[in-house]
C-alpha cells in the first residue's frame, strides 16, 4: 500500500490522511475492498465534492478515476453505457461525435459518472429533467460482501438501487452505468438573458415557466442592499438547432472546440476575496450584463460549466478554504429565502458565486437532495467573522421551512439537523446495512453525521 496522503474536497477544508489505492478494474476494487482495515474504505472520483463526503481519515480510499471499460452507445435506445470512472467532459465529447447529450449535467464537468451518481446531480433544467437518477437505466455495484450486482430502478434490488443514487458512495462502489442520451442537432444553445431588479423580480422572471427554454438559472447579487437587495441576472436556454448556428458553424454542427483554462495563482492570500472585493467584483458583473438579450449563441460546455474555464479556482479563497452552502425550500417557502439572501447582505458575508435555480420532481432516492422549490448555492470563505453562528441560523430557518441542505456541498452542518432534514435517513440505513453489514463503507462526512 502507498503512503498516507492529505485528502480535501473542493473547499480544501478539514484535510485528513488517508491510504489512496488506485483501482483499474472491476477486480482491483473488489480486492481493495478486502483489504479495508478498522477505519474502513471508500470511493472517490475527482475530489469535487465541496465538504468532507470524498475522505475518510485513517481509512482506505479507492480513486476510482482510473476505473476502465468501453463506451458502449446504442442510438436506437439512446442510452450510453459508461465505466464509473469516466469523467463527464470526455463523455460529453464523445456523445457529441454521436450527436448525443447527457440530459443532466452539474456545474463541472470535472466529476466522474460514478461520483455524479453517487451524489445525484442535478443541473440548470431539474425544473424540467430532474436530477441525473431519474436518467440512469442501471448500474453495477461492488459490495464489501464480494457482489458485483446490477440494478435498475425497475429490475435487481430496486430499494438498494435507489438507496445508491444521492447515497454519497455508502453503499457499494459503483463501476459502470448505464444513462439515457438526449439526441442533439448541435454543440450549442440559444442564450437568453435578463438582468432584474430585485429578488421579486428575479423568481418571477425564473417561476416563469419552461416557454421553450429547458434551461434556467439566475445569479444573484447577495451583497446588494435596500431596494436592491436579491438583484441578478437571469439566463435560460434551450439546445439550438443547426438552422440557429451562423454559416461558420453550420459545416460542423456537433464540434467540441477546446476551452485553454488559465489557471488561478498556486497560492492566494487569506482575506483576498473579502467584502469590497466581492461587491465591486458584484457590482461590475451586474452593470456588464445586458438588460434584456435574446437568441445569444453559446457553446454548450461554457455555458454549462462556466467556473471549469479557471483551473484551479478553488485556490482563490486562500489557505483555509471556503464552505459552499446550498439548500432547498419548498414552493410558497419564499421568505426563508428572502430571509437568507436580506441576512448575507446585512452582514457583509462576501459571495461572488450565488447560483438558484428552481427544482422539479425528485427522484426516489432517500438521501438525494433536490425536492420541488428553490435552491440557493453560495461560496463563502471560511475565515469570515461570525460564518460559523451565521450558517446556523440559515440551517434552522432552512429545517423550519421544510428544506435541506446538499450533503454533496456540505462540509459543517450537524447530525442532529441532517437528521431532521432527511427522514427517510433509517429506510436508508436498513438497505445499507443488508450490503455492508460490517460497516466497511465510511466516509469523514457519515461520521459527522452520523449516517452509518
């Protein structure tokens, strides 16, 4: 086994050691599962889980970024099977050569089906679509008891399907899937954009309905103030059609052009993103963006992944990192979300990166996320005066509200208010302990919250 290494999610915070095997095959990660001592194993993909879900101190973690197969596409069913370890932009290139999409993607494209999976993502069009669960036709799961098992939401063990699909790697270690496909004519979209006023403004403009976009998301300025205060831009989209493409464009209509990513200084000082710098960084994205914009044409991987065009922005935030924040609400929930977003602006807590968007029908998953309302995300550095007390009352107003916050982002809540949140916690616990009655499977996060 190789040496300890130093294990953090995105938001680099709460780093711990863990052994760090690296698995090729279906056969390699049943071995290491064997292998787990005391602390346990678990899986991990590219590390963009913002908290702690994707580290286990003192155990054995399972990099299964390398897990190996063949792409296997069928156009007559329009479904792909995929090696878990494939990460989503090299499976978007290559259904695109197929004139092929993903119907749901996350805000990077720097994360492995399998982690994807595992953490039930959803994209800018859960409104419409879903999370990526409701797309995945089946999937083969190694288990600490040997089984390699397939399972669909409709054949195999249907409870430890969906136990699976948002069960942050706890159940068994997912090695290929297989996702429905959405036919394309093209590698772009048809960009609309709006900027608004004020939060009314943009959960109206958002509540609008789909109106021929599959694809809504709003940014909001959470620094603003008064009158001001929930002001953003709104973006939708659809996929654009060949005869939407300028004539450049129309000779190769599913060409991926390469994105050159800058990358962010390796290091950064602590206090650097504070709150003069997020406000005029707020202020000056605001008064760029147009009023109203129509039928803007955009590739279809800048606009879906618009953070993946810096390496390495995490580092920004500084040496002690930043926690994301993310939660839903239900529909007629509003004023806990005005509630939060009058909050950040009162105290200065400085945010670049606020991102909602509203949610649709969830998938059966007991531990996945998304319910039907809307959904804040935020980044915020860990070294703001009073984040700590300030999270913990958004956690209370989010329970009390009847939401819950993404355990995917998550890297601080406490076992007591997860629990509340996600009440079918002992349904799950019942599945995972028929598979890994031994309680192999643990992660930083589970500990923390007691899930195992």
């Amino acid at each position: 086994m190789s040496r300890p290494t130093l294990l953090t999610g995105w938001g680099r915070t709460s780093p711990t050691a863990a052994t760090v095997v690296r698995p090729r095959t279906v056969e390699q990660v049943a071995e290491a599962l064997t292998r787990a001592g005391p602390r346990g194993a678990l899986a991990r993909g590219l590390g963009r889980s913002y908290g702690d879900a994707a580290q286990s101190a003192g155990g054995l973690v399972l990099d299964c970024s390398s897990l190996t197969g063949p792409l296997r596409l069928d156009t007559e069913r329009d479904e792909i099977t995929a090696p878990a370890g494939i990460d989503l932009r090299r499976l978007t290139t290559y259904l695109l050569r197929h004139g092929r999409v993903l119907p749901v993607v996350p805000g990077t494209a720097h994360v492995t089906l399998g982690g994807a999976i595992a953490a039930d993502v959803h994209g800018k069009n859960h409104h419409v679509d879903s999370s990526l669960g409701a797309h995945v036709r089946s999937l083969t799961l190694a288990t600490p008891l040997g089984e390699l098992l397939e399972l669909g939401p409709d054949h195999g063990d249907v409870d430890l399907f969906h136990a699976t699909v948002g069960g942050m790697g706890l159940t068994g270690v997912i090695t290929s899937a297989t996702v429905a496909v959405r036919p394309v004519e093209t590698s772009h979209v048809m960009v609309d954009i709006d900027r608004t006023g004020d939060l009314d403004a943009t959960l109206e403009l958002m509540g609008d309905g789909p109106r021929g976009h599959r694809y809504t998301v709003g940014w909001i300025d959470l620094l603003a103030r008064g009158g001001d205060t929930g002001r953003g831009i709104v973006t939708r989209a659809r996929h654009a059609l060949r005869t939407d493409l300028p004539a450049p464009l129309r000779d190769e209509p599913w060409r991926v052009r390469p994105r050159s990513a800058p990358a962010a200084p390796r290091w950064a000082p602590s206090g650097l993103l504070n709150r003069w710098t997020a406000q005029a960084f707020n202020t000056a994205y605001y008064n760029a963006a147009p009023r109203r914009r129509r039928g803007r044409i955009r590739p279809l991987d800048a606009f879906h992944h618009p953070l993946d065009a810096v390496e390495g922005w995490n580092r920004l935030y500084g040496p002690r990192g930043f926690a994301q924040y993310q939660f839903v609400v239900p529909f007629g929930e509003e004023d806990t979300l005005r509630a939060v977003v009058e909050d950040l602006a009162r105290t200065g807590a400085p945010s670049f990166l606020a991102v909602l968007k509203r949610m649709g029908d969830p998938t059966p998953g007991p531990l996945s996320f998304p319910r039907p309302g809307w959904t804040l995300a935020m980044d915020l550095p860990v070294d703001h005066p009073g984040l700590a007390r300030l999270l913990r009352g958004f956690d209370e107003r989010v329970l009390a509200a009847g939401g819950r916050l993404y355990l995917a982002k998550d890297g601080r809540a406490s076992a007591e208010v997860v629990h509340a949140m996600y009440p079918e916690l002992p349904a799950w616990r019942k599945v995972r302990e028929r598979v890994d009655p031994g309680g192999v499977l643990v992660s930083d996060l589970a500990r923390r919250l007691e899930l195992v």
